[in-house]
C-alpha cells in the first residue's frame, strides 16, 4: 500500500506554557495519516504471519519485477553463455541472489532459535521459497540473454522474425496529451503575451544569404582543398553503415552442413505465451536428424491464468490450419536449442516468448509418401526411427522469464 509524504508537524509560535516554553501542536490531517499508516502496518503484518509462503512468492516474483529489482544493467546485452557465466560472479547478478539469502537467514534464525514457534511450520515452508528464489531469480537473466539461441537466430534470419511489432502506427497521428500544469503554464505564458511556436508544424525559417549564392568547395582534383575520397562522416552501405552490426548472421548451415530445410519446410504455427519448461535434453549423437546436433527443451502452457495477471493467456500470431488439432493452452509443445543454452534451463522456470512451428511442405510431404509406397513394395513397410524432422519447434523469441512460483499481488 502506497501513500503519499507525511506532511510536516504544524507549530503553534503563540502558544505558551506557564514557563515560557513553546507548545507544538499536531495537525489533524497529521494525525489522521499517522494512524492510517498504523493501520496498514498491522494489516500487512497480519497477511504475512497468515501465510509466510505466499507471501514470499509475491515479494520475489511480481514485487521484485513491479519496484524493477529483477533487472540488471547488463540485461540487454546480448553475450554468448561463456560470457555468462563469468557475469554469475558480478555484483549486478549478485543483487538477484542476496536479497533471497538475506530472507533466509531471517527465517533460518526464527527456526533454529525456536522463535514464534506456532509459526514454525509456516516459516518453514517459507524458507523454502527464499532459497528456491535464490537459484531462480538469478537465472533469470542468464536465461533471457541466452535466449534466443543461435539456432533460433538463424531461423529467424531464414524465415524473418515472428515476433509482433512493437508499433504499428504512424509517429504524425498521435496527438500530444497535454497534462492539466502544462496547460496552466502555458495559459500564463499567453497572458504575458509570450508567442509560443510549436516546432513539429513550424515551416524551417528562412533567412537572407548576404554573402550571394555560392558553391563551397569540397574538394579539388589536386587535392590542395580536401581529399575527394568517402567522407568518413557519411555512411555508404554495407557494412558501413550506422545501424549495421559486424556479428555474423548464424545460418542452419553451421549446425547442418549443406541442408533442403529452406526448401522443404516453412513456418505454420506462431505463438506468443508463457510456458514453463517441463525437461530438457541435450543432443542425441545417435540421432538422425536435428536432434543429433540440437538440444530440445519441452514446454508446457502455464498453470494459472489469473484475471489481469502478468502473464496472459496464450496468443495465435498465425492462424492455425483447418486440420490441425493444436491447443495452446493444452498441449506441450518441444523446441530445438543450441547445446550450450540446454546447460542454462531449468525446469519450472517460465518463458514468456514467441514459438514458432516449422513444418513440411505439402508438395514434400506427397514426395515422401510416394518414396515409401515404392519401398514398402520392395522391402516392406519403410520404418523411420526416432526424429523424422517433419515438424518441429523453435524459440523466436523471448520478452520475460519468471522463477517458477510467479503470483501475482491480490
């Protein structure tokens, strides 16, 4: 519960006591807030001792991300999971995992010293929690930085990025809300006969040249003004340029060597929700596919959708096909990862994000079907063992990942 300052104590100067001395006197609007502060102290007290539990999932989930103590500064920075883990040993992954420690050794101390023991069982239970949010909250940033991989990044440079636009309108539309002081000041400033120029529909003042029209030199063929090569001031192209980045573009080549996925495959489903992540495997060297180079992580929908919680109800970027059977908010769902992002996960944990499903194309799926009626006929019925590759899950990207018991403030 917020509240607003407490304003300052009101002093009577003309009031006297028989010895001279001055007698303060309280504000009632002082005293009246005084006492609602009181109030709301033993109210949170009370839902504290009610349930030291809940209350610890509250203070580490969705406290810690509204007061902005879940984040760190090196969060939007994308590094490779070497550089990551080197960052476990900095202080801004540190402040993740103290307050935790901290809330653990409060309850730990209760418990040993048998302090509040009605309550032991509770702060139990609590304590539990602190150190569940002690390996999980600094994960947290460990897996948003290695997510995505550099197997999803190279299917998002294959197939474009799924995730939707931040903005999808037009910058000119918007009018400007101006908030009730602003509108005061400028009323003010008209009455003191002051002009006001607004300059996003001001035409560009234009002004006398005394000197005449000229062309400035820029160069000479001699070279005696300036060099006429490119002007390291303006960008040309290519990698040049200032938005350009000089990281290599991951491409499926590097995990598969020369590979028919472009041409075979293409994007279905696209998703954007929160899972949980139910398992994850590392790469099968006996496999026969993706999954002899790739890792998979299986994810399922989130438990509890509650009314205005952070975490929403699933969303289909992409409609579904008339013949697919696909619910969001039921079925589970397994993405390829690189190996070395398989080393970060942890089960439990949720990752709010856009999925996508890649699937065979119909024309490819025709071609297969026709090559195992010609090898049934031969041979018998063509058995594929293990991942076939027809139909599989990738992570284009992710906004949030929560410690697995995220609630939500009542």
């Amino acid at each position: 519960m917020e509240t607003s300052p407490i304003p300052e104590p009101v002093m009577d100067v003309d009031a006297h006591d028989g010895e001279g001395l001055k007698i303060y006197e309280i504000d009632p609007e002082l005293e009246r807030r005084l006492e609602e502060e009181q109030e709301a102290k033993e109210q949170r007290m009370d839902a504290f001792l009610n349930d030291p539990e809940h209350s610890m999932k509250i203070f580490f989930s969705s406290f810690y991300k509204d007061k902005g103590l879940c984040w760190c500064e090196h969060c939007t920075t994308r590094v490779t999971i070497t550089v990551l883990k080197h960052k476990l040993r900095n202080r801004s992954v540190s402040k993740l995992r103290d307050g935790p420690i901290l809330l653990a050794f409060f309850f730990g101390f209760f418990i040993r010293n048998n302090i509040m023991p009605d309550y032991e069982k509770a702060f139990r239970k609590a304590y539990k929690i602190t150190e569940q949010a002690r390996l999980e909250l600094p994960q947290t940033t460990i897996i948003s930085m290695a997510i995505p991989d550099v197997f999803g990044s190279a299917c998002a440079g294959l197939w474009g990025s799924k995730q939707p636009q931040a903005w999808a309108g037009n910058v000119e539309d918007v009018k400007e809300e101006r908030s009730a002081p602003m509108q005061e000041w400028e009323e003010q400033l008209k009455a003191h006969g002051v002009e006001q120029i607004d300059i996003a529909t001001t035409a560009p003042v234009q002004t006398e040249d005394v000197w005449g029209a000229q062309t400035v030199p820029t160069g000479t063929s001699d070279g005696a003004w300036a060099d006429d090569g490119p002007n390291p001031w303006v960008p040309t192209s290519g990698a040049e340029d200032w938005g350009s980045s000089t990281e290599a573009v991951p491409t499926l080549i590097s995990f598969l060597g020369p590979t028919t996925i472009p041409l075979t495959h293409a994007p279905q489903i696209v998703e954007k929700s929160t899972r949980y992540i139910v398992s994850f495997t590392p790469p099968n060297p006996d496999g026969n596919g993706l999954d002899r180079v790739l890792g998979s992580v299986v994810l399922a929908p989130w438990k509890n959708h509650q009314e205005g919680s952070t975490i929403a109800p699933p969303e289909l970027l992409a409609g579904l096909p008339v013949s697919s059977t696909f619910d969001s908010h039921k079925d589970v769902i397994s993405a390829f990862v690189d190996a070395k992002t398989v080393g970060v996960l942890r089960e439990g944990m949720g990752l709010h994000g856009v999925y996508v499903q890649v699937v065979e194309s119909d024309d490819t799926k025709q071609e297969l079907k026709e090559k195992k009626k010609s090898k049934s006929r031969n041979k018998g019925r063509a058995k594929t063992k293990g991942f076939d590759g027809r139909e599989w899950w990738y992570i284009d990207f992710v906004y949030e990942v929560v410690p697995s018991f995220w609630t939500d403030a009542a």
